[in-house]
C-alpha cells in the first residue's frame, strides 16, 4: 500500500502483526498435560474467550494432538491436515522458539499461523492458536 520496497524491520512487524501469536477471538492461557500408561498425552487446556476463562479436557497421541482435538471438540472448529514446522530463532538455553502451523478448512483453504515462545511446545500451541484465530477470521 506504500507503493515502496519495504525494509526488513517493516516486513518483519508485519508478520508479526498477521502471524504470530493471534489471541482473538480465542487466547491460549495454559494447558498441563501428561504421559498416560499406554503413551498417549492427557490433560487441561485453559482458554479465554471473550474475557471468560474456560477449561477443556485434552487428550491425544502427543501434546500438540491433545490440544488440537481438544480445540475441534470444545470450539466447533474442522480443519485437518495439520501441516508443521519449527526453528529456534538464536543460540542458547534462553533461545526463543519460532513454530509455524498450516490447517485445512473445510473449504479446503490452508490457513498459516505462527507462534513464539521460549519453549518449542508453547510456540507451537501458539502457532495452532494463532492458525484457528486466522481461520476464523476469514484470513
């Protein structure tokens, strides 16, 4: 809309505006979940919605999976194809983590989202979060 190049600074706030950590109209609070006996993961997801805290049950073969079908059950949200990747973005045990999360609507249309955080496993719930916030609006 600048009818000008952009710098990288200027490219880079606007990923971070579209992309990253989304928390409307639903925000990830906090999830704990475990390692059952037969290896799947169990647990809680905290929501906020619309200012009103909730808590989901999740249960799934991994984290991530738990979260996910916790989300699809409790929000009414269909997507599949969950499409992922991660990269840590410096060196160090304080590194931050960058985790990037594509989901299949029922229209058949990929939405991105990402997720930032200092552990691998939050960014990527984030990047789930920031995904079905994305999808819902239409993005």
């Amino acid at each position: 809309h600048k009818h000008k190049e952009l710098m990288p600074d200027e490219i880079y706030k606007i990923f971070q505006d579209e992309y990253v950590n989304i928390e409307t109209p639903y925000k990830l609070i906090d999830f704990l979940l475990k390692k059952e006996p037969d290896g799947t993961r169990s647990g809680t997801v905290e929501v906020e919605i619309d200012g009103k805290h909730e808590t989901f049950d999740a249960r799934g073969n991994g984290r991530l999976d738990a979260v996910s079908n916790a989300i699809q059950r409790e929000l009414g949200v269909t997507y599949k194809d969950l499409t992922y990747s991660e990269h840590a973005l410096e060196l160090g045990q304080s590194s931050r983590a960058m985790a990037y999360i594509g989901i299949t609507g029922k229209d058949g249309k990929v939405t991105w989202g990402a997720g930032m955080d200092t552990d691998i496993i939050t960014a990527s719930i984030q990047a789930l979060f920031s995904a079905v916030n994305r999808m819902k609006a239409g993005k």
